[in-house]
C-alpha cells in the first residue's frame, strides 16, 4: 500500500476577496463563525493566497473551499493594501448547505441595493461592492 501525502504550501500575507453575483444581480455574502477572527460578521468569499500561488488562482481556490463554487471569469475590481478583490457573475456547483460550510455558519444572496443597511459587515467590504457595482 502506498500512502501519498500533499504538503500544503505555507499561507501568505495576501488575500484575495471576490464579489459573487447571481442572476437576479444578488451578492453572495458569508457570516464568520463565532470561534473565528472577527467573529459572526458577514464576509465575502475568499482568503489568504499560498505560497508562490497567482491572485486569481488564489481567490478561484479560496472561493471554492469556502462555498464549493467554482467561480471563473474573474474580474479585478480593486486593490487595497494586501487585499486584492473580483467580482465575478460566473459560477458553477452548488453552494453548501448551511451546515456544511466549513468556515462560516450561514450565507445570504443580498440585493445589492440592501447592502449599507446591513449590519455586521465591515466598510471596506461595503466598498469594494460599491465599486464592483460602477
């Protein structure tokens, strides 16, 4: 019997955040688990790149651990700091049940217009879906 084992590269300084629409234009969005770094706030799908791994390739991985969605077409929106954030209105899979989702405890699909009414959400969060929305 062989036994294989993968050696996950090390985590980066680097994040990378995408803006998931639905067909109705809606914004997929993700509340933290309350064991978590900020915790039981809304977040958008994404996280820390790997090692020697590209930004796209990074959020496309992100996006799929997190939610089990493969996201394509990704279009960058903007950069801050070590934050780089995608929108992307194609996607395929289907999302987690609430109870499978490995590193938050539920979603929601937000009208885009509903979003600064939302509380629990940071600003730079806000901002970057303005921004996605121009």
């Amino acid at each position: 019997m062989t036994i294989r084992l993968t050696i996950r590269p090390p985590d980066t300084t680097f994040v990378a955040k995408v803006i998931v629409f639905d067909e109705q234009g809606r914004i997929l969005l993700l509340k933290r688990k309350a064991n978590q770094k900020y915790p039981s706030q809304w977040d958008l799908p994404g996280g820390h790149l790997l090692q020697g791994e590209d930004w796209p390739t990074g959020a496309q991985r992100e996006v799929a651990e997190e939610t089990n969605l493969r996201v394509t077409n990704l279009e960058k929106v903007f950069k801050d700091g070590r934050k780089q954030y995608y929108k992307t209105k194609t996607f395929s899979g289907r999302l987690f049940d609430h109870g499978e989702l490995p590193e938050h405890d539920e979603y929601i699909w937000l009208e885009s217009e509903k979003i600064d009414k939302l509380n629990d959400i940071g600003d730079i969060y806000k901002d970057a879906i303005r921004r996605s929305l121009a």
